[in-house]
C-alpha cells in the first residue's frame, strides 16, 4: 500500500514510470524508421529520445522525486541516455518478465506515463497499427480490441497505480478515454491510410511536456487507478495457421479456429504471461 506522504498536498506525483514506444512519434509512417540500421532509423530514434526527454521534464516540473523511464521497442536499445535529465533512471533491454513494456512497475509507483504509443493491431489509426508482434493479427480481451496501452494501463491498475498520460495517433488518443476517462493525451500525428499528419516535433514535444506536468498535477486522474474486469476472455488471431496450432498447447489455451485461440482467467498477471509464449 501507498502511504499517505507519496501524493504532496498538491496532488504531485513523487515516483513516476514513463513506458516510451517509437510507433507514436511524432509523424512515423513506415517500419524501416522503426527497425534499427534501416533508413529513417536514426531520425526517429532521436525524436523517440527528444519526446521521452519532454516528458521527463514535464514530470520533474510537476514535483517528481523518482522517474524511472523504460525503453519499450523493439530491442529496447533505442533512446539515448545522455538526453535525459539528470537523475531519470533508464531500463534498456528486455529482462524477460511478462509484463516486459512496464518492468519494474509496481505499488511504490504513483502514476503510469506512456509515450510514442499507437493504436493496436486490426485497426486504421496509423499505418504501424499493431499489438505487441506481427505474428498476432488481431488480440482482443472481453471483446474489445487489445492496444498495448490497455494491455499495459491494466498491468498498472494490478498495482493501484492510474494511468494519467499518453501520447500517441489520433485514433489512440480518443479510444484510450473511452477506458480511463481522467486520462490525458496529446496526439501526435494522424493515420490516414498509409500516411500520417503531424505538426513539427518541437510543437509536439512542448505539448508532451505541459501535458504530463498537468497529468501529474491532476488530483482526479491521479486519485483514480484503472478499474480491472473481475474475469478476462483473450482471443488472439494469427496471421498464419501453424502459429495457432502452436499456441493451442499453451497450459489453459483452446483452439478457436484456424486461425486463433482462446486463453480464459480471473488473474490478469495471467494474460500477459500467457502473451509472453503465445504472441512471438
């Protein structure tokens, strides 16, 4: 449990986690920008590092004492550490836990803060539309589309902590208030088929930092974590029949189809180790 001296009188968040992916930067629109040593590689990396950066200092200025930032794409190897302010602490790599994109998130945390995020796989709010891997075609949970947002918003209402802060596509944006209201966003670009549209980064940038300063500040966002589901049906489509087959023979997982499977609890830490084994 929290204690009571973790929130100032000012409703500022003393220990803050920051998740930054690199699909929701400012103006991405292909996978080569994504996918180091391929053209545009270099370009967004640093923009990914600029935009977390913002976000730290959105953080510090709202009275942060702890930030503790994971780099959450690809190799994990991404943002550059010598751009971050003095005495954010950086997760690189993958440590292997379940709930990889959020390590170390835990109950001592006051606030989740997410950056460079994107809409989830099936969907057209950004041309880099995906959910964890490429192998999975479609995840849903309780029906719903499953982005890595709520995938991870719920890993941190596991542990009491509220999730007041993304930036990311348009279509992410207006969808992630659907789920927690108090939320705030900033959107960075919009997905228009193969294209996207976005302002200059240094505008992005300075939104992204007021914005966390004031999510953080937010004494409703703040008070509030994400409300959990009592029971959880995840269904996962493959892009390609074999890995279905494959991932039928997870411990509590039934074949749904061809194409798909079915993985069914009441505990959500189960969910997303069972995603660590069926989605590749």
């Amino acid at each position: 449990m929290k204690s009571d001296i973790m929130i100032t009188e000012k409703g500022q968040a003393v220990k803050v986690y920051i998740s930054a992916d690199i699909e929701g930067t400012t103006g991405i629109s292909h996978w080569n920008e994504a996918e180091e040593n391929k053209t545009g590689y270099d370009a967004y990396a640093k923009m990914m590092t600029l935009e977390v950066a913002a976000a730290c200092e959105g953080a510090l200025n709202a009275g942060a004492r702890e930030v503790v930032v994971k780099d959450a794409h690809w190799t994990a190897r991404n943002i550059n550490p010598e751009k971050l302010p003095h005495g954010v602490q950086l997760i690189r790599g993958w440590s292997g836990h379940p709930c990889s994109m959020v390590q170390e998130l835990d109950d001592s945390f006051d606030a989740l803060v997410m950056t460079g995020y994107h809409s989830g796989a099936s969907t057209a709010g950004h041309p880099l539309a995906h959910t964890l891997t490429g192998q999975g075609g479609k995840i849903t949970l309780n029906g719903e589309t499953a982005s890595e947002y709520l995938l991870n918003r719920n890993v941190a209402a596991m542990h009491g902590v509220p999730s007041v802060f993304i930036s990311g596509d348009k279509l992410l944006c207006e969808t992630v208030k659907t789920v927690d209201i108090n939320i705030h966003t900033v959107a960075t670009m919009e997905g228009i088929g193969g294209s996207t549209m976005a302002v200059h980064p240094a505008e992005i940038r300075d939104k992204i930092r007021a914005g966390v300063e004031a999510a953080l500040k937010d004494k409703t966002a703040m008070a509030k974590p994400g409300v959990l589901d009592d029971h959880f049906t995840m269904e996962v489509d493959y892009i390609n029949h074999e890995n279905a087959y494959s991932a039928s023979f997870y411990p509590g997982a039934r074949s749904s189809g061809p194409h798909s499977i079915v993985f069914e609890t009441s505990d959500f830490f189960e969910i997303m180790r069972a995603l660590q084994f069926v989605v590749k």
